[in-house]
C-alpha cells in the first residue's frame, strides 16, 4: 500500500519522495530519533481541536467496504511511478542485516503490502541470498511486481492478500519468516482490525524472528493539512481518492503490537523536516520507526 498524492485545497503540495520521506542516519542533518511526540504550536492545537465532526457512519462503512477498490485505483493512476525504490531500508534497518547468525545464512523476509515492489527489488539486489515473499491489497500492485523484469520465482513470491481477513499460511509455511516488513502499510488498515493483520503475520513468523515497522507518527504534517469532513475517528483520516491514513502513538503502537503477541525491541518516532524548495516552505514529518519480536527462539539458535 501506499500514500495517494491527491491533495486537498489550500495545502502545502508534497512530492512523492517527501510524502513517504526516505529513511536516514541519525548524524544526517534534519533528522532525529526521540521518545516523545512532536510538540505542537498553539496554532496546530486550534486546527486538530477545531476537528470534532467525523465522517458519517454510512460513508464510514462505504470506504471500508470499498478500500480494496480505492487501492486498486490509486495504482491504475499511478502505475509504477509513484514512489521511489526504497535502498534506504538496509541503511536504516540494520537489522536485515544483523539478523543473520552466520554469513550465508538465507534470510527469508515477508514484505506485507509491498505495493508495486520499491522495498523487495533494492533488496533482491543489494543481497543475492534472501528470498522474499511479497503481498499486497491490491491485485493490481502484485501484478507490476510480477511484470518487474527483476522479478524472479527462484526468489520472489507475490500475492494478493488481505492481511485482515486472508490467512498468510495458504501462500507462506507457517513459522517460515525470519524478518517482517511493515513499511507504511498498517497506517492504511481500519484501527480496529491491525490487531488482527499483526495475528496474521505472526503465524509465519519464526519464534525469535522479528517485525520492522516504520509508518506515519503522530502529528505529522500530512495529518495537520486534512480539512473538514476528512476524519473518521482518533488519528484516522480519509483522503480525497478514498484511501485512508493513521498516525500513531508510540504508546498505541506498543499496546497493539504486545496484544498480538509480540515483544517490543525499539519504538521511537523519526522527526525531520522536509523542504518543499517551489514554494519556499518547511514542513515537519513525524515517523515512528519500530522493532518487535516474536517470543522464543529461533530453530537455529
């Protein structure tokens, strides 16, 4: 899954590349990890206190019952183009790398909602001895992924999936999966059914293997320009396209990812500015960036 780039009247407009903002060392100016929430201005507290009417509970039951349309949408629009390819995710997430307990150990990692492959073709790349499987929401973005010339079954496997409501075992073996990749998709999930995604992923995961998850923070500037009639609950919002977006908490975040069964390991939020140079304007973007483990050990260990 994705960010859509429809903007909304009177917005600050964002590029692809800052709406999804790659990943970064801390030492890179702009960039700092931290344990508390970004603290707001007086004016951004009159503007998120200003939301108090959500969207109607029909139009709510509406996006729910067609967010695999409006997914499908958003990529017929956008094709492959959207979004750079992510080879900030070694970089950052050092842990794809660390996690092996011998050199030529092969890695098998599970990219959930990989969208049209800008994560998984990097790494297939950067390292020849992973295999990764692959699904995403729309039937659409797996299909790019299967056209990508370097899309390779000996490697790759992709799939549709509802992380909600599919059952990951019937495409992967179930505790088969060293690393987990949640890279701003379970923002696009409806709050009250992640719990169940995170179950999900759970089952193929190893006992010791682990979830990187990286999403939108808690008060990020994209969740600061939704105007009227765009929120559908607590740091939940709808976008022009129909796609929806959360912004967590590091304490919801935690909370979740424990009810589900998993331990936290890191659990910071990413904060950075990104300059839009055509309008002469600076923003702040709010990531949480996060580690979880499955409890036990791995087979191997």
């Amino acid at each position: 899954m994705a960010l859509s780039n429809e903007s909304f009247p009177g917005d600050i407009k964002l590029s692809s590349s800052q709406e999804e903002e790659e990943g970064s060392k801390d030492e890179i100016p702009g960039q700092t990890k931290t344990s508390t929430a970004r603290v707001l201005s007086q004016e951004e507290l009159d503007r998120l206190g200003g939301e108090r009417a959500l969207v109607s509970g029909f139009k709510q039951m509406k996006l729910e019952k067609e967010a695999q349309k409006n997914w499908d949408l958003f990529y017929k629009r956008n094709t492959t183009n959207f979004f750079k390819d992510r080879h900030w995710t070694t970089r950052e997430f050092e842990d794809l790398k660390a996690c092996r307990e011998f050199e030529s150990q092969r890695l098998v990692l599970l990219e959930a909602g990989c969208g049209v492959g800008n994560c998984i073709f990097p790494l297939l790349e950067d390292d020849l001895n992973i295999f990764v499987y692959a699904c995403d929401f729309s039937p659409r973005a797996v299909e790019f992924v299967k056209q990508n010339p370097l899309y390779c079954p000996e490697r790759c496997c992709a799939f549709q999936c509802d992380l909600t409501q599919d059952d990951l075992t019937a495409n992967v073996p179930e505790g088969s999966v060293d690393v987990v990749t949640l890279i701003f998709v379970l923002s696009a999930v409806h709050p009250d059914k992640m719990k169940l995604a995170l179950q999900n992923i759970s089952r193929v995961l190893k006992p010791g293997g682990i979830v990187l998850f990286r999403d939108y923070g808690l008060y990020d500037h994209a969740m600061l320009r939704f105007k009227a009639g765009s929120k559908l609950g607590e740091n939940f919002y709808v976008r022009q396209d129909g796609t929806r977006s959360y912004f967590f908490s590091k304490e919801f975040l935690a909370e979740l990812f424990e009810e589900a069964g998993f331990q936290c390991v890191t659990n910071d939020y990413v904060l950075r500015e990104t300059v839009n140079k055509k309008e002469g304007l600076c923003v702040p973007r709010v990531f949480l960036q996060s580690k979880f483990t499955k409890p036990g050990q791995s087979e191997s260990s």
